[in-house]
C-alpha cells in the first residue's frame, strides 16, 4: 500500500456547500475503509554487523521488520508464523484496541507466547488514531530485532493538520548487541547484575559511519533542494533514551505518538523507548551531506552506551565530490548534541510539547494514584554467591509502590480473567505507596527491597484517572519512561522532586497538554497524566527500559465491562496460543 492521496478542504463562503462535502467526506471515509491481511513470519536470518553474522531473530527476513501503511479506520489481519527457537508475542504499540485485549500482545499478560512451530492471527481496527505508531516483540528481549514502523494516515478525504511534505521517511533508532541479545539477558537473569550495555546503536538498523565494517551499509536519504521532509521517528531501542539531530536543519515536531502539537522548531530531540515524533525538515542548507545522529541521553548513575550512531542526508544537487567519501571529499557535516547527562535540554525541549487544540482532560477525578517507581535490591544470604552480583552481592530489582511484578507462567492474566481461574493475580495493588518517605533524598536502606507478586488494580468502567509517577533515588534517579497499553493519556504536569499535591495540582495543564502513550519521569522527580479507563480488560504497564521490565517494574490494570454491550471484553479468538 503506498502513501495515500491527502487533500485538504479549504473554507468556502458557502455554509450548506461546506455541510454537503464534510457529509461526503464522513461517507467515503468509511466505505473506503481497508481490510489488510499480512503474514508475519518470525524467523533467524544471517545479519552482518560490525564485522560480525550472527543468527538474528527477523520478521520476513527483514530487518528492521515490515512497515504497515494504513489508514485510520483499517483493519489487519496479521498471521504470525513462528519459525524461531524462542516463544514469541507481536505488541502493537499504542494502537488502544478497543475491546480486544486479546490482540494486545505482552507475553503471559494478554496472551500466553507463540510456541515454535506455531501460529497466531492478530486482528484488529485502528479507531480514531492517526499518526506514528510501532510494533515490535513482546516477549523477552526479543524486540531487539523484531521491530518495524506503523505509519496511521488520515481517513480517506482528510489531511495532515500541518502543511503536507514532499516526502515521508521512518528513523528507526535501535541498539545492536555483538552477540545474541537473549544471551545478554539471560547472563543479566542469572548473575542478578545489569545487562551488558549494547555495543551500537542504529538507524534503520545500521550503524552508521563511526562504527567498525559500517561505512558501506551507512543509511543514505536522498532530498531535492527545497522540498519538505517528514521524518517519522522512532525510539525502538531496548534501554536508553536518546538525543537525535541534523546537522545544519532544524526540525519542526508537528506530532507525537497519534497527536498533533502546536508547531515548534529544535535543533534537537529527546526520544524515549517507546515513544515517536513527527517532525518537518526543510533541505534548506547549501547542497552537500549532513549526518543525522543520535546517542544516549543518560539520566541514571551507571554504564552505558556513550557510541554515536549516524545516517547521511545527501542533497542530490550536491557536487560530485560530496557525494563520495573518499581520500579527496570532505566528510559530511556532523550536528552538535547534547552532552550525555544534558537533563536541563532534555527537560526544556519536552516542555514545548502541546497538544495543537484544546482538548477535554477529565477535572473530576475518581482514582487519584500516586505510584512510585525506580530499582530496589534484593539481599543474598550468601553475597558471594554466582547468582548475587549485583552491588554488594546483592541482585537487581525494580518495582511500583514497592509491588516488583512477577508474571504468571501457566496461564496469561487476560485468559485467567476471562476463564474465571484462581490463583493466578490478585487485585489489590496499593494505590500509594505502603510506606510515605522523601522518596528523591537519602533512602534509608531499609527501604530498597521490595515485595514481588502478580497483583493489578481494579478501575471501573468509565473512571477518570489520575497517576501521579514519582522517581525515587533508590540506587539512583532515573527517567523512566512508563508506557500504558490499551489506553492515551493526557500528561498535565512534571516537575522535580517529591511531588506536592497542595501546590504542583495547581499548576497542572488542562487546556493543552500532549496526549501520549509513553511518558518519561524526570529524574528525581515526578510526572502527571489523566486518563478515562473506557477499554475493557487487563492492560499492562511498565517502564520501556527492557532491563527494568525483567527486573519487575511493571504493573497491571483491570478495567471491568461496562453496562452496555459494546463495553464488554469480546471473546477470545479460536486460535489464542495455550500456555
């Protein structure tokens, strides 16, 4: 499916005119709805990076995986076939799935994992999403290679709600380890340390020029002088936040994830795993070769990749001898980032994020949550001990209000819901944290092991949600970004340190705050977001640095069916993989 015709209705003096074209409009949108059926088949492929093949999880054999092209309003019907070793879940990541948890995705959360061999058909309809979105695996550290880009344009007969580009392109960031992203975790899940940092990170999964046996397969975007790009980018690296930039260009973000914001120009951005931005590039330098790169924004005390990953935009019009790096051409111009710990920038670009419109953010609130997230310990009688090598001979945690999440392994949580299985979760997650400390300062001791268990919160229909995520200086500060499936949020405030009801609420805002599906804490500080829970079922929530994932920060929620039918659960599908 290619990129769709986008056209734009412009005011016209006539009232009833203007009536008959939006009734069109609305008509054919619907009839030209698609129906789009794919086979996913997971399988390894030899991929070549930094001198070295390895045997890599792919989807179709390609890597990054498939782009999916459609419309708000489509279907898919996506078969996925696992030919892999490993147990394998597609997500598809901040489509709300209305109704159907089931094509949600998270392993052991919505679903039990496809088993090799085996297969699963997700099916689902993009409702009143357009924008950029992603999916990639669900299961382990699988999504380091299992990955590809959603691209959701208007309906039929609408347009973009910023000037239309010349051209689209998706930016993939991920990170590549030089060996079996599964060994890596499972060295981390034994020993109780932290995972190996990665050895590159990618654009369109290359490493670009600065990296060893690279230079060859570096990504190249070839623009014509004076058109308008929009970059679709996306965070699908599995621990670290980044900072990504054009030499020489600004960038204009029209949109995150599926929301419009009020149009604003950087020089550079900040982008979490999990999240995506849509930006406008103007070729509006001198014809020549710019680098586009991204690295690591580091918020937390401890290792991490400090490798710098770059692809090349190459005017056509550029002289020959800018086109080739060789012994007598210049390298391309290369963009100033941010120093590795730049928060300050970090911060003040996230604080031009507004939604393009006033929006309705619920005012009467009926669960006021406040949850704490961060790392926590846990104690080894023996610290010497293969198994405890964590600080102190101890093993790396995390958790929410102290709760580090266990997942099930006999059944999925959604299935052990919807069977009415005991014995499998609990539904009495606290809703603050069971002990009230200086949550940023000095952290007594005491207080860094926390309590694993399988335990969701209960929401009803229709209630109006307020989260409240606050950091902790637990090991150490750390912007985690939370992502919430099934359902879009309003982020209505942030700031730095313990968060203050009687006087940070009043300065939240409720006219224009982005609408998101994932959203970073500041470290050592606090984030706000509101939510009306209108989607039935269990839907999982955590924070999408993979390695604090599998140490349990994480959590879920159950929101039961309403009163009328179209806001009930709908039944599993025939095909729904056993455990």
């Amino acid at each position: 499916m290619g990129i769709p015709a986008l056209i734009t209705v412009k005011p016209w003096s006539s009232c009833l005119l203007l009536g008959v074209l939006f009734i069109f409009a609305f008509v054919a949108s619907l009839s030209h709805a698609e129906i789009q059926f794919h086979e996913f088949v997971i399988e390894a492929k030899p991929v070549k990076r930094l001198c070295r093949t390895h045997n890599t999880v792919t989807v179709n054999g390609q890597f990054p995986g498939p782009t999916l092209q459609v419309r708000d309003g489509d279907t898919l019907i996506i078969t996925t076939i696992n030919r892999a070793q490993y147990n394998i879940t597609l997500h598809w990541h901040g489509v709300n799935q209305k109704g159907n948890p089931w094509a949600d995705g998270p392993e052991y959360v919505t679903q039990c994992p496809i088993q090799p061999g085996r297969s699963y058909t997700y099916q689902f309809t993009i409702e009143d999403q357009e924008g950029t979105l992603w999916w990639h695996a669900h299961s382990r550290w699988i999504r380091a290679t299992v990955y590809g880009a959603i691209i959701i344009y208007p309906r039929f007969g609408s347009s973009y709600l910023f000037p239309v580009p010349n051209r689209e392109i998706p930016i993939l960031l991920g990170e590549w380890w030089d060996k079996n992203p599964m060994d890596v975790l499972m060295q981390a899940i034994f020993t109780g340390a932290a995972p190996n940092v990665s050895d590159a990170f990618t654009i369109n999964s290359q490493p670009g020029d600065l990296y060893r046996c690279s230079r060859r397969e570096t990504v190249r975007f070839q623009v014509e002088a004076g058109e308008t790009v929009l970059l679709r980018i996306i965070n699908a690296a599995m621990n670290q936040e980044l900072f990504f930039g054009v030499a020489n260009h600004n960038l204009t973000v029209v949109g995150v994830d599926t929301s419009y914001t009020k149009a604003f120009s950087t020089s550079v951005i900040m982008i979490a795993p999990g999240q995506t931005t849509n930006v406008l590039l103007t070729a509006d330098q001198p014809p020549a070769r710019y680098y586009m790169a991204a690295r690591a924004y580091n918020s937390a005390n401890g290792a991490f990749d400090n490798t710098t990953t770059t692809a090349i935009l190459a005017y056509k019009s550029a002289p020959c001898n800018a086109k080739k790096w060789g012994s007598n051409s210049s390298a391309p111009v290369f963009p100033t980032l941010p120093g590795f710990s730049d928060t300050a920038t970090a911060t003040a670009y996230i604080a031009q994020i507004r939604n393009l419109q006033e929006v309705k953010v619920p005012t009467v609130i009926d669960e006021d949550l406040f949850f704490t997230v961060g790392l926590g310990l846990i104690n080894c009688s023996n610290p010497n001990n293969p198994r405890c090598q964590g600080p102190n001979g101890t093993r790396f945690a995390a958790s929410i209000n102290n709760v580090s999440f266990e997942f099930p392994t006999g059944n999925s949580l959604m299935q052990a819901y919807f069977q009415d299985q005991p014995g499998v979760f609990t539904t009495d997650f606290p809703p603050v944290p069971p002990i009230k400390f200086d949550y940023t300062g000095n952290v007594s001791r005491g207080l860094w092991q926390p309590l694993k268990g399988t335990k969701l919160y209960k929401l009803k229909f229709g209630s109006s949600v307020q989260l409240v995520w606050q950091d902790t200086s637990i090991v150490t500060v750390e912007d985690h970004p939370m992502h919430l499936h099934g359902h879009e949020f309003y982020v209505v405030g942030s700031g730095f340190g313990n968060f203050n009801p009687s006087t940070d609420t009043a300065n939240f805002n409720l006219i224009d705050p982005p609408r998101r599906n994932t959203i970073g804490t500041p470290p050592g500080g606090w984030v706000a977001i509101r939510f009306v829970a209108n989607n039935p079922g269990i839907w999982f929530m955590h924070c999408h640095l993979d390695s604090h994932l599998t140490w349990g920060l994480a959590m879920a929620f159950l929101v039961e069916n309403g009163d009328e039918e179209l806001q009930a659960v709908q039944s599993p599908p025939l095909d729904l993989p056993p455990c």
